[in-house]
C-alpha cells in the first residue's frame, strides 16, 4: 500500500515538473507581442505600404506656379538588404500661383500622379536609417500637350515605432524634363512626412 502511494506521487511529481519545465519553455514565445519584437527599419523581401501629405512646388524664372498639397499612397519592397522599389500614385489639390487658364492644365494643376524610383538605405537593420534615391514621376490627368514627366532626387529619415509601423520624413528636388514655353527649366522642391506599414 505505501509503495503503492509512494508510486503515485512520484508519478505525480515527475508529471507536474514536466508540466513546469514546458511552460517554461513556451513563455519567452508567449511574451512575444509587438512591443518586444525586433524593431528594425526594413530587411530583405519586405513589404511596406506607406501613406503621406506634403508640399510640392514648381518654380521657374518665367512663372509662378501654385504651392500643391498631395496625399500619397506607395508601396516598396526591399529587394537586398539596403534597395527599395517603390512606387505609388499621388493627388494633388493646389493654392497660389497665376490665375490664368493655363494654370488649369500642366506642371502645378492640381491632378493624379503615378511615380516610380529606387531608394538607398544607409541602416536599414537599425531603428533609424537614412535613405537616398530617385524618382520618376508622370501626370495622369490635366496632363500639358508637351509632358515628360520630372524626376526628382529624395533624401529622407525612417524610424521603426514598433515592429510594424515606421515613420518618414523626406526631401526632394528635382527637374521637369519638359522646358517651359520660353525654354527656361522648371524646377521641383518637395517635402514629406508619412508612416509606412510592414
């Protein structure tokens, strides 16, 4: 009878540690939430989906073009561990500039935008990176009869704020690649603040 009790709770003890010894083990993955994941900027193969507003405009030495205020969506995929792909489309509304109606067509009317470019990032595996690149961008509506588009250069800071969710600050300038009406060149200077979701 006494070995038999005794057998049991044995049996009882050793089945209880093992109990313990697996909870144990499955805390650290339960523990796991977004708050201490890994935070880094970006690594190879992922995705982001990034929203912003900013301000964009057009200046040359023959006219005055609007200031435009644009909501922009993209995408990016980091190809390697420091290129991005990117692209997206923009919108733009617009205020200021030359009342005239040649400003309701062309570089500054307000209109739909698609760009496309490749991005350098410096430390992308950290929590904070700078990135460069550049960037074609085409007007898809109230578009001029002459449009090549522009490209612009880009400069801008990305922090992780959590495991899924960075934010961006960014600048560009760049060129139209059409000359104006008296063959002046226009430039571009653009400033943007968004969050990109991973």
């Amino acid at each position: 009878m006494t070995r038999s009790i005794t057998a049991l709770v044995l049996a009882f003890l050793v089945g209880a540690a093992s109990a313990v010894h697996a909870q144990t083990e499955s805390a650290p993955e339960q523990a796991r939430t977004e708050e201490t994941e890994p935070r880094s900027v970006g690594s190879p193969g992922m995705l982001m989906v990034g929203v912003s507003g900013y301000l964009d405009r057009f200046f040359s030495s023959e006219e005055t073009f609007p200031t435009n205020y644009t909501a922009q969506v993209d995408v990016g995929r980091f190809l390697t561990r420091r290129f991005v792909v990117r692209g997206g489309i923009a919108g733009t509304g617009s205020y200021g500039g030359d009342e005239s109606e040649s400003a309701a067509t062309g570089v500054g009317a307000p209109a739909l935008h698609a760009f496309g470019g490749l991005l350098l990032y410096f430390s992308p595996q950290s929590m904070v990176s700078f990135y460069s690149g550049a960037e074609y961008w085409a007007q898809l509506t109230r578009r001029a009869d002459r449009d090549a588009g522009s490209v612009l250069a880009a400069l801008g800071l990305e922090a992780a704020m959590s495991s899924r969710v960075n934010v961006f600050m960014e600048g560009g300038y760049g060129v139209e690649l059409t000359a104006g009406d008296a063959g002046e060149r226009r430039w571009r200077l653009i400033g943007r603040v968004g969050i990109r979701l991973k």
